[in-house]
C-alpha cells in the first residue's frame, strides 16, 4: 500500500465500521418505504403549501439495509468527507446514491460552513446541492442534551421570507457515537410550481415548548453549479401492466436525479397506486432505483441519476402493481354496529378510541409487505362535514404468519363522530403480480 493509497483505505474501513452498525440494527424495511411514499403524495396533494414529512433515526439505518456491499470511495467524495470530520454516518447513507455521489464528484457541492448558536446548542449547515428538480442540504446540530427525544420542525424559506412549495424530508435526532453531536440532511423536492431560491434559509423550531427560541441560517444559493444541467429524453411508449395503461411519457436526466414522467389512463379500471419494485436497469445489468413519486394520474417517478454515466442501454422493470378497483375506493362505516358498506373485502373495521378532540380509527388490512399502507383521502360524517386523517401507524408483530397488519388512523378533531362515515380511500396495501419491462431510448 502507497501512502497516497493509505487515506482512502482508512476512510474506506470508517465507511464500512458505520454501516456495520447501522445493519446491525433490526428495522423494517416497508415501514420506511412506506413512510417516503406517503409523505410525497400528501406532498402533491397540497402542494401550494409547504409539507413536511420526516422519519426516526433508526428508519434511517434502515434505508442502509437496502443496499449491500463495500463502499468505495472516490478521491473527491473522500476529500468531502474529510472537510467535515464526523461525517461518517451520513455519508455512509449518501454514498448509496449512485447520481449523489457522483455529482458531490464532479465538485457540484456548494460549501456553506454558516451557523447560528444560541443557548449552548447550535445548527450549522454544512454545505448544499441543489438543481433544478433537487436540493440535498447537509447540517450539523451540536449540544443537544437529549437527542433521542429531541424533535424539531423545519421551514424552508426564500429570499422574501416566504415557505417555499416544496415537499421534503428530514430524520428526526437519534442517539450518535458523540451525544453532543448530530448530523444530517434535509431532502427537498421542486415541483413544477417551485426552483431553487436566490436565497434560502433554514429554520429549525424545537417542539419542546419549554426550549427557548429557533435557529435560524440564512444563505446565497449558488445556482450556477448547475446551470443549463438538464437532459430531456422523449420515450412516448404505452405500458401496459395487469390491464392498466400507462403513457411513459418522458425521461428528464439532472445531477441529482432522474425523473420519469408518466401519465395512467382516465378510463383504466383500478386506481393504481404506484408501481411495484420499479427500476432502471442498464446493459451492465447496473440497478437505478427509486422509492419516491408525486402526482396523481399524471406522476413523476424519481430514480437515481447516471447524468455523468450515462449508459448504452436503459430499461423501466417492475414485478407489477399496486392498486384497487375504482368502485372499492369509497366505502361506509358505521361507528356505533362498525358495520362497513362497500370497499374492498379485506378490510375490517376493530373498533375506535378517542384521544382528545381526535378519533383513532382501528382497522385489519393484508399484510404491508413493501408496499402501501391503508390511507385516506378524506371522511365526512353525517352531516357533511369534512374531516383530515394526517396521521396513521401500523403494526405486525414479530412471527406474525396471519397476513393481516393492525392500521390505527387518526381522525383529526373527531371525537364527536357519530352515525354512518362516508370514507375514501388514497392508498391501500393490495399488490398484483404483473411483470412488466419497457426500453427507454437514449440520446448519446
């Protein structure tokens, strides 16, 4: 081994110490894909208003279990991370992402280093990548005195002080091999209403009442990284998966990502839900995943980018779908016999408790096996009125062979239910095999 060798190889075993700790810890891998596509499509539901959704730390490691393998390192992502001594964790999650890694290589990371500190605790953002689709921000928060039940909510502001209209993502604090330290990334996702602002800041609000104060960290935002970085791949194909037609209309290649753009048709018999192990796969037999999509009939799928390598061959596979015939979407429950009218015949009503000004709504649904939960679009009561479900959790416990997964959904302000609940459903855990490939044609 060269000295010049050495330091790649240490970095490389400090890699991959951090991920052995991270698999070692045992979490579910479809409540954490679950968790990412529930909270984009709440996102393009309600997009002209700014949507948060976040996980817990130890679903971070899960999104490790995912992938397999040593990590490499490139000279220029070794040279990032030993900029920010502690990194480790985080790039050890980051490196998995193929289009990431590649652009922090070719130098595409803004460098901030600005901080805001204030009773003995501070937020740092570290530095940021951003195109025209994506912005990954990375950050540093110090002298937390319990991180693991430390929660904090995030706005993402522009120049003007106003939320910007985008969905992201953020990990809740969790326990670290330093205690007084935290680091991680915000992911953020521009819609068709929304670019990267001129200027952005980022505030971090404790929800813990009695903690005092937010932090707040403005900075310019160097949009010229990536200027003119946006390829646009027409493919123009009909997919056709258990019946369900599908328009792929085009592929959109940038640093971050790779968005696909595509439409079902309005007259297909079931609402589908999202498309079931879905990947890019290239003539090296190289796998571009996605687990995030917004939008409705008309949907952006988001993968992996391969903008600096692009192959010679790209094919869209899936094993099939998840979805629901239309007329299952909506059903009637009546809270007082839990009788329920309509639906899909596997789901079953357990009764309900109420929590407060909220009701909590107990069902039985098949087994959430990587794919949806059960999740609803909106329910009124008898007199008409409308009420939010923004919340729902899950459970199936350990050696559990029945099949069946325990949905426990939050009503908001609903305690004074009563009488028949015209419900809707906006995902449901039912998947059909249908194995489907497609060849996306590219421009070399």
């Amino acid at each position: 081994m060269t000295d010049e060798q050495k330091p790649f190889v240490e970095l490389e075993q400090r890699l991959n110490g951090r991920k052995a700790e991270y698999d070692a810890i045992p979490v579910p891998d479809a409540a954490v894909h679950q968790s990412v596509q529930t909270g984009i499509r709440q996102a393009a539901r309600r997009r002209k208003s700014r949507v948060r959704w976040y996980m817990s730390s130890i679903s971070a490691a899960a999104i490790i279990l995912l992938f397999t393998g040593c990590i490499r390192v490139s000279p220029a992502f070794a040279s990032f991370v030993e900029q920010w001594p502690g990194m480790e964790g985080i790039v050890s999650m980051i490196r998995q992402d193929k289009g990431l890694q590649m652009a922090i290589d070719q130098s595409l990371l803004q460098k901030v280093g600005i901080t805001d500190e204030h009773d003995g605790a501070s937020v740092t953002i570290d530095g940021i990548i951003t195109d025209e689709s994506r912005m990954v921000i990375f950050y540093t928060m110090k002298g937390m005195e319990d991180p693991e039940k430390a929660e904090y909510d995030i706005d993402l502001l522009d120049e003007n002080g106003k939320n910007l209209p985008v969905a992201f993502s953020y990990f809740s604090p969790g326990e670290t091999s330093d205690k007084n330290i935290y680091e991680n990334y915000i992911d953020v996702i521009f819609t068709d209403e929304a670019s990267p602002p001129e200027e952005l800041s980022v505030v971090f609000k404790p929800r813990d009442k009695a903690q005092s104060g937010a932090w707040k960290v403005t900075l310019p935002v160097d949009k010229s990284l990536t200027k003119g970085m946006k390829k646009v791949l027409p493919v123009n194909q009909t997919l056709t998966v258990d019946g369900q037609r599908i328009e792929v209309k085009q592929a959109t290649l940038y640093p971050t990502r790779l968005v696909l753009d595509v439409e079902f048709d309005p007259t297909n018999t079931k609402k589908v839900f999202g498309l079931s192990d879905l990947q890019l796969v290239d003539e090296q037999g190289r796998a571009w995943r996605t687990n995030t999509s917004t939008g409705e009939d008309e949907r952006s799928i988001y993968f992996e980018s391969m903008y600096f390598s692009i192959p010679k061959k790209l094919t869209l596979q899936g094993s099939g779908l998840s979805g629901l015939e239309k007329d299952e979407l909506d059903f009637t429950l009546n809270l007082e016999s839990g009788r329920i009218t309509g639906g899909p015949s596997t789901i079953k009503f357990l009764g309900s408790e109420v929590v407060g000004k909220d009701r909590i709504l107990e069902f039985s649904v098949p087994d959430i096996n990587g794919g949806f939960t059960l999740a609803f679009m909106e329910i009124k009561d008898e007199a008409g009125k409308t009420y939010d479900v923004p919340a729902s959790s899950w459970r199936t416990e350990d050696g559990d062979s029945s099949g069946i997964t325990s949905v426990h959904s939050t009503v908001e302000n609903g305690a004074k239910m009563k009488g028949d609940l015209q419900m809707k459903l906006s995902t449901y855990p039912m998947k059909i095999k249908a194995p489907f490939s497609l060849e996306i044609p590219l421009d070399n």
